[in-house]
C-alpha cells in the first residue's frame, strides 16, 4: 500500500497579511481584532468557514495563526482553533505547547470552541483561551457546534486554563452575518450541510 500523506498549507495571503501587522499585540482586543480579521479575509478570499484563531505568547507576540479550512481542504476538523494549535504545535516543535508548564500561551478564537475544539483546547498547552462570539452565534447562522459540556468554562479553568468570553464579540458575529450574507456554506454533516444559507 502507498504510504499516506496528511498535510495543510495556509493561503498566501495569511502571510501577506502577518507581514502587514504589528509585531506585537499589546492587548487583548487588539489580538482579538487580529483573529477577527482573519476570519474576515478568509470569507473574503473563499478559503473556508468565518472562524479565526492565533496563538500569542504573554507579550503578544504572534505565534501561529489559524483559519478554518474545512471546505478548501475537504477535512472536517480543520476549524481555525486546530489550524492554529497545529502550526503553534509545529512551530514551537512541541505537542506540548507550554512544554510542562514552563511556558503560558494564549489561543484566540472567533467564536467559542465546538465539542471537537474544546478537547484540543485541553491537550495543546494553552493555559488561556479568549472567545469572541458564542456558541449559539453560531448556531443562529446554521452550524452544529456539536455536544460540549454546559460548564466548559469551569471544566477548563479546573484543568488550569483561564477563560475569556465575549472580547469583540459584536464584530466576531458580524463576520458570522456577512457569511451568510453572501451565501456561505454551513458544512454540517448528516445531510444537513446548506448551500447556500437562505438568510432571512
């Protein structure tokens, strides 16, 4: 049998864009705009879902960033919180990312994590996770965030890490709006995946 192969490239753009941005991040609304703006460009450049993600270290330094890539990979669990993990898992050279505690690393993500990000939140080594958008933002739009337990929150910060809610939640959703707006794909499974999205 042919050995198998499993690998993602971000769009060019994504590094266009980094070489654009600041080298730090000085708050976090600032590294919330920086992940919001990702979603953003990727609906803009047709690469995938309205989910954006980073991984920042204490200063604010970028370390990785990520972009849902679902449908330009044809893989379901490319979301922009796994895209984001992985490369910071890659870049880092560590599956470990706080590398037993010695260091603290924060994931930014659009919209709070799904059932299948939120296992990744706990293995990956980010000891802070900041949420634009919640759950049922988008639900409204038609995804399935899947079975995640009612007190994630609490579950998180008992296995050490801290979460944030709601930072730019308004512009989080609004990148959720303007993809339906403009017929986005809603890639739910079990026949349920809408294209486009009637948005009424």
């Amino acid at each position: 049998m042919k050995l198998l192969e499993f690998k993602f490239t971000l769009p060019p753009w994504v590094a266009d864009f980094i070489d654009r941005s600041p080298q730090i991040f000085a708050t976090v609304e600032d590294r919330m705009d920086f992940a919001i703006e990702l979603s953003r460009k990727n609906i803009e450049n047709g690469d995938g879902g309205p989910f954006g993600a980073a991984v920042f270290d204490v200063d604010g330094r970028l370390i990785a960033p990520g972009i849902n890539l679902v449908t330009l990979e044809n893989c379901s669990i490319l979301h922009a919180e796994m895209v984001a993990i992985a490369m910071a898992q890659k870049i880092l050279g560590r599956f470990d990312i706080s590398d037993g505690g010695k260091y603290a690393f924060d994931l930014y993500a659009t919209t709070e994590p799904c059932a299948m990000c939120f296992g990744a939140v706990v293995w990956s080594g980010v000891r802070r996770l900041v949420c634009g958008a919640r759950k049922q933002d988008a639900e409204a739009i038609g995804f399935d965030e899947g079975p995640k337990p009612d007190n994630w929150i609490s579950e998180l910060k008992a296995r050490g890490i801290d979460v944030i809610i709601d930072v730019g939640r308004e512009k989080a959703t609004a990148v959720l709006d303007d993809y339906v707006k403009k017929g986005g794909v809603i890639y739910n499974t079990g026949g349920k995946t809408i294209f486009p999205l009637n948005y009424a």
